[in-house]
C-alpha cells in the first residue's frame, strides 16, 4: 500500500469547513450537546480501500510469486463545525499489519479559512515526507523516513504555505537494550514546512530528532540503541511535485545526518527518487521512475553485528494504470532492482487490483 504521508492532513482540514453541514446554533445543555451531534452525524465521511496484488519476481536467480490482499483501508472523519473534528482510520496488510490495526485516531483543531493555526493529538502520520508516487511500490524515501505515531503537533497553514512541528514519546532510547526501553519521556520532534508558490508547484522539507523512530527503523533501533559507539542521529528531507497538465514530476531525497558509527562500520541511510507521469488518456496514466539508496536496510543481526535485507542500492521501472470504473484501477508495474544483499540484482513485476469507494 502506498500510504502518504498524514494523506495531505492539513489539506484536508482546510477543507472540512466546507464540507460540514451549517453549524448549528450555540445553547446550553442538552441542546447544545444535540446540535453537535446532529452536525458531527451530517458532515459524517468514510472511506473504503481494498487492493489484491499478485507478483512474480527473479532476484539472485531465486523465482518468487505470490498473490496478497494488500490492503484493507477503512476511514471515517466527522467535523462537529469547521474548527473540530475527529478522524480514524483502520488498517490491514497481509504479512505486515495483520495484528495493529488501528493506523490513524486524531482529533484536530483549526485550520480553518478563520483559524489559520491548527493542532492535531493522537495517532498519525507525522509529516516527515511527502511519498508521492505514480507506482504501486512504495518509494524508497518512504521505506526510510515514513513514521506512525501518537504525538502532537501545532501549525500554521494558508494557501501559501504551511508550518508545523510536534513532539512524540520515541521507543529508541541509547543503551538500552531491546525490549526494556519502556515508557520514558517526551523527547523526541519533528517538523516540516510546505510552499505552495503556484497551483502547479509544491515546494517542502522536513526535520526529525531521531531517525530510528521511523516505521521501518523503529524495528531496527531496539536492536542497536545499546551497540557500542551508537548515537542518535537526526534525519532530513526535501521534495519537490510539480503539476503540469497531463504530467506530474516528483522529486525527493532524504537522509541520515550524520552516520551511524557501530561496531561494524559507518552507515548513513539515505534515500531519493524522481519519478514522472502522463494522463495519456481519460482513463490511461503511464510513469516511469529512478530511485537510489545508500545503507537502506529492513533488519539487523545482533549476532552477526551487522545490518540485513538490503533495499535496493538502485532501482528504475515502469508503471501503466487504467480507471476501468470510477471507483476501480488495474495496474501493472516493472521494477529492476540492483545492489540488494550480496550485490544482487533481479526483476519484479507486480500487478494490482484496487477499489475504492
């Protein structure tokens, strides 16, 4: 699934003024309860995403296939008037999100045409990134810097521009072996700030204290935070979408700043792709994509004292999808990888189902 990054929180909540019923007379009591209800009930919206992939793969000269329900997204929103709502959404992924299902539960404040400031609490997608993809994969930038927290976050968004930052209570605490960090304190930010010049540009960068708190370093981190010579390392990012009729061009990077100096070397993660795509047709949209990554790894080896399951050191493809109905896509991709684990290459082809509703 390629889940972005708080799915254009602010964006949305600039919005959800405009979709709520008219906001219902302020009273006392039991009245007033009512109303709130009664507008909450009326600006009520859900939404339904389901994708089924099925894929085949030779990498290393080893033959993979397999077909997998990717996906089952499930989200609900209510605004009780256009300063308040409250947001939750449920998430299933085979192999991967098969017993946390709970994946979005904030309520959020402001960020209306009145209010410009804003405030989020609970559990989202902090915005580290931007992951804008054409692709059925996830891109490189998202396997480094995506992250899932419950925190809170105070900004300030117009049209122009947006500005945020928040604080999280992280699970990577140094010396601390895994399993026994426990519940400490909040010390661990996060910020990021967006430029929307034109409609056809959107500028942004983003900054976080620890990169070990992100969804796919947060497995890693309990596993290094008491290695010898382990620091906290802060990480960063910049990206770049513009909107040029039929074509889209994105562009991110994102990295480690500084290394990671352990037992068995220095590490510094990064990661970057550039990707473009062209609305061919009303229904046909065609994407090509180059990505790269240095010391991008999925796992770590406390045995062995060395990281493992390697991302692509370089990879490029082919994406073409077609909307059949409105609420369904058909898509197919191909993806050449490089530089995996032991300097192995291969091909990987995927293709997916996906509704929406």
């Amino acid at each position: 699934m390629n889940k972005g990054i708080l799915t254009s929180l602010v964006a949305a909540l600039m919005l959800a003024g405009s979709a709520v019923a008219e906001k219902p007379e302020r009273s006392s009591g039991h009245e007033q309860v009512t109303g709130w209800a009664t507008n909450a009930m009326q600006s009520l919206e859900y939404g339904v995403l389901l994708e089924v992939e099925g894929f085949a793969s030779k990498i290393g000269g080893e033959n993979q296939s397999d077909i997998v329900v990717a996906t089952v997204a499930f989200d609900v929103e209510a605004a009780m008037n256009d300063w308040l709502l409250g947001h939750i959404g449920l998430l299933w992924e085979e192999y991967s999100r098969e017993t946390d299902n709970v994946d979005e539960a904030y309520i959020a404040l402001g960020a209306s045409d009145a209010i410009p400031y804003y405030g989020v609490v609970g559990r989202f997608y902090q915005p580290v990134g931007n992951f804008e993809s054409a692709f059925i994969s996830d891109p490189l930038t998202l396997e480094l810097m995506e992250m899932n927290r419950a925190a809170g976050m105070v900004g300030y968004g117009r049209r122009i521009f947006d500005v945020n930052a928040g604080a999280f209570n992280g699970d990577t605490k140094k010396g601390v072996p895994a399993g026994e960090g426990g519940d400490a304190t909040i010390s661990d930010f996060f910020a990021s700030l967006t430029l929307t010049p034109v409609e056809q540009l959107k500028l942004g960068a983003y900054w976080l204290s620890d990169l070990m708190e992100t969804y796919n370093y947060g497995q890693i981190g309990d596993l290094i935070a008491d290695q010898p010579g382990y620091e906290k390392v802060n990480g960063a990012g910049a990206f770049a979408n513009a909107y040029l009729g039929p074509v889209t061009l994105n562009v991110e990077y994102a990295t480690a700043m500084n290394d990671y100096n352990l037992a068995d070397g220095r590490y510094r993660p990064a990661a970057f792709n550039i990707e473009g795509s062209v609305r061919v047709h009303e229904l046909v949209s065609v994407g090509l994509k180059y990505e790269a990554s240095d010391d991008l790894y999925a796992g770590y080896d406390r045995v062995l004292i060395k990281f493992t399951d390697k991302f692509p050191g370089q990879s490029y493809g082919a994406v073409i999808a077609y909307d059949f109905h409105e609420n369904a896509t058909l898509a197919a991709e191909y993806l050449h990888l490089m530089e995996l684990d032991d300097d192995a290459s291969g091909d990987v082809v995927t293709v997916q189902l996906g509704l929406s509703f």
